[in-house]
C-alpha cells in the first residue's frame, strides 16, 4: 500500500470523528513533533503519520484503522504497555522525542471513553529511562545564550537534580564551545533569536548534541526570575548569585520552563542553581581536551586508555561521575587543591579506615538517580527499597570518617544524617524483594497497616471469612441453621 493511500488527520470527516480519534488528535495537537504513544489497554498505539515514521525509525509493524473508507484506512502501529521504555528508548536513540498520552483514570470506573492526559514528553536531556543513561556520566540539559559581547550556560541533569549557572564575559562563544566539550550535554536549548552563524558552527562542531529552538520569551530574564523564585519559593534571585547575571539567569529559566512543559505533572526534585565561573578552573580548550584524552580517547571515543580509565577506581555510580567532573575541570585555586591533598592523604596514611569506608560505599545504590525516579513518580517499590539499603549505610560511613582531621572529610562527616526515622520507615513498610510494578501487588508488608492486612484477608481468605461471618451471624441472631451465599 503506498503512502497516498494513507489517511491523513485531516482527510478524517468531522461525522467519522470517533471519541477516542478526537482525543487522539487533541493530545497530538499539544505534542508538536514528538511521536505520540496513545495510551489503549494493553498497548500504547501510535496513529497517522506517526505510526508510518515509528514504523521506519525502529521498525514497528504497520497496520491500519477505518478512517474514511476501506481506501483510505488510518496508519496505525503499537507496542505492548510493559515494554514500553525499549520502545521508548530506541526512538531517543534514533533522533525523535516521545510523548506519552496515558489513561489517567480507571476503565472500569469510566463514564464514556476513559479520560486521557499527556503526562510527559521525553528528549534526549530529559530522559530518565536507565535504558537510556549513562551511569558513570551526568545527562545534561543545556541552555545558552550568545548577546551583546556576553553569554549564559545553564547545565541541569534532570536524574540527578544537579542544576548550573555560568555568565561569561570573555570570548564567550569560544568559552561556551569549550564547556559544551567539558560536559557534553545531551540536549542544548538556544532561542529563536539566535544568530544563523553562531547555532551553525555550533551544530558542525558538535554533531552529537540535539540543539533544540525555542521561542525568544523563553530567555526572557524577567519571565525566567519568576520561575525560579516560584520553583524554589524565593523573595528574589540574589541569593542565586543571577542578580548581575541576566544571560545565566535567562538560560536557568530556559531550562525550567522546558522542564516544567516536558514533565508536566512529574517535575522529579531539583537542586537551586549553583553560579560557577569557567575562569575559575584550568583553562582546557576543546582539542586539548581531545587531546589529552581526559575521558575518551581520540580513537574510538572510548573511556579505555584515557586519564579517566587509570583514575576511577570509585565504589558508587555518584562517584564515578564527581571523578569525571574533577578530571575536565582542574582546579586554579592553591587552597581547594591543598585541601584536597590532604584529604587524601589522610585516606592513604590511615589505610584501616580507608577499607572500612570503602567496603560501606558498596552497598549504595545510585542516591541522586534513584530520588530522581522516586520523586518524578517512574520510581516503584524497587528504588524504594534500595533507598532504604543506601541510607541504611549513612551511620556507618559516619563512624568511619570519625578518625580524619582533614577539613574535606571532616565537613563530609559533620554533614551526614544518619536518618534513622526514613530508613526504619523503609524497612517497616516495604517487602524485602518487591515486584517491579505496583499492579502486581505484595508492595507492603504484613502487620504494617491494619486496613490492608483486612482486604487482603477478604481477597486471600474470601471463604474462611464468609463461614466466620455465618458463625458469628448464627450466634447473634440465635439461628443455628443460618445460611450466608455469596456470588
């Protein structure tokens, strides 16, 4: 069948406008070109020109729907609901964005057609799939903006809620391009507005990153203080160190706002924007990057063989990527690098306590990825528990910290809460080995909430509860041959 068979949305008559094919094309009016996956039943359905584009890109098979007429069927291409996030992550992989309509109210309970919602549309740095990230590196969301002899840089990893600022003054194309190859952001967003030339070379120096346009008000400074004074309950941006900086301050609020419209309802926790300066570390153009080849080498951009590779010999997923950021931004100031000396010295010298701490770093999950999921609502029951095991792990890296003066690893351990109330409410709450979905049941515990503890009685212990129910009934009311039937 060629493609001029095909319908189109808009080669649908009004008259053979279903229910379900007008909420089709209202949630994929608000999802721009992201391919839409329509939420029905068991599957998540992707309909018209999006089912023949899912179909190519990560080779779904077409089918097709009555739209006007047996010669004019509507495209159409599915994939089962539980594998949702293979299906998800291929396309990412393959250049396009996704956007996710979901059922947002029981079928059973429906009056009608069961009411649907866009609930999240994920790019490539807003992605929070695991299938989809890179463990031991941060995904970056970018935003910059090149006016009037200066720029801003913002850098926010929506899985970990790491959010940075930068305003430069000097060469800031240069330094921009420069930063761009330091944390290699997985998603750039630049304004409308911008210069031609300026979003080209970026684009040919960097053909891995997606460069995504966005309307000019979005890097409104005005526009973009009032954001995040209303996402982090602020007076005002001073405390941001954004006062002086409207260029940093407009891509902070860039980012925000395309946050916020992606995740929609499911914006996981973010940290307040920290304010760094590029100046304020060794200065490591692009090619030099390359090629000292600090993380990737030069020949297959691979971490083997590079200063990374001999350096990570790191416990936990957190500290692999902090070892990373140290590597590609050396620091200038002679009082952070003695004090980092000494930290580590005081770890060599004292190898006892270093063995004690290494073996408690172990057992810790992901933290800032694992709060990541749990507080964008794509966690489950897993990732609380895991949560619970790292946390577990807080006391003992305490204790093992209590020997070191060093003043690094002395503010390390004073910082650290034990959080004894989280980890028993954990531990108390959640089975040992939870299901991965919350559909499958046997989340909580026996004996924690005597509600649940009744209702599974009733589903588990249906029979024994009714023949309880018939005796008791009989001694109340005094009639020994009292019957109870059910259905």
């Amino acid at each position: 069948m060629t493609d001029r068979q095909w319908a189109k949305i808009e080669d649908i008559p009004e008259p053979k406008l279903t229910p379900m094919l007008r909420q089709y094309i209202e949630a994929k009016a608000g999802s721009g070109d992201s391919l839409l996956f329509f939420r029905m039943g068991d599957f998540f359905e992707l309909f018209f020109e999006d089912a023949i584009d899912a179909a190519e890109l990560i080779g779904l098979t077409l089918t097709s729907r009555d739209g006007a007429g047996k010669e004019n069927p509507i495209p159409m291409a599915g994939v089962p609901a539980r594998s949702l996030d293979s299906y998800v992550a291929r396309v990412i992989k393959a250049g396009r964005t996704v956007s996710i309509c979901d059922q947002v109210e029981d079928p059973k309970e429906a009056k009608g057609i069961v009411k649907r919602e866009l609930v999240r549309t994920i790019t490539p740095g807003t992605v929070l799939e695991a299938d989809l990230l890179e463990d031991r590196a941060n995904n970056y969301l970018g935003a910059l903006l090149c006016q009037n002899g200066s720029a801003g840089l913002a850098l926010l990893d929506v899985t970990t809620g790491e959010f940075l600022t930068a305003q430069v003054d000097t060469l800031p194309e240069q330094t921009l391009a420069d930063e761009l190859t330091r944390t290699s952001p997985a998603e750039v967003l630049v304004s409308d507005s911008i210069e031609g030339g300026v979003l080209e070379r970026f684009q040919d120096r960097f053909d891995g990153i997606a460069f995504t346009l966005r309307p000019e008000h979005e890097f409104d400074a005005g526009h973009c203080a009032e954001l995040l004074k209303g996402q982090f309950d602020l007076a005002t941006v001073k405390g941001l160190g954004l006062d002086d900086a409207p260029h940093a301050l407009a891509c902070a609020g860039a980012v925000l706002s395309y946050v916020q419209e992606t995740q929609r309802d499911a914006v996981p926790h973010l940290r307040m924007p920290r304010r760094y300066s590029p100046s304020g570390f060794v200065v490591l153009d692009g090619n030099t990057q390359r090629n000292l080849e600090l993380v990737e080498s030069l020949l297959d951009k691979r971490r083997k063989g590079t200063l990374l590779d001999v350096l990570d010999r790191t416990h936990t997923h957190m500290g692999a990527r902090k070892m990373r950021q140290w590597i590609l931004h050396p620091l200038l100031d002679a009082q952070e690098i003695q004090a980092r000396l000494d930290a580590v010295e005081a770890l060599h010298d004292d190898g006892e306590s270093r063995l004690m701490f290494k073996n408690y770093l172990k057992p810790i999950a992901d933290l800032e990825r694992l709060l990541g999921r749990i507080t964008s609502k794509s966690g489950n029951a897993r990732d609380v528990k895991a949560l619970g095991v790292s946390l577990a792990q807080a006391p003992l890296l305490k204790e093992a910290l209590a020997p070191f003066q060093p003043k690094l690893l002395a503010e390390l351990r004073d910082g650290i809460d034990p959080l004894h109330d989280v980890c028993s409410w954990i531990e108390q709450a959640i089975q040992d080995q939870p299901p991965a979905t919350l559909l499958e049941g046997n989340v909580i515990r026996d004996n924690y909430d005597e509600e649940l503890d009744r209702l599974r009685t009733l589903v588990t212990g249906g029979r024994d509860w009714i023949a309880t129910l018939q005796r008791e009934e009989s001694e109340r009311t005094g009639i020994p041959k009292l019957k109870v039937g059910y259905n």
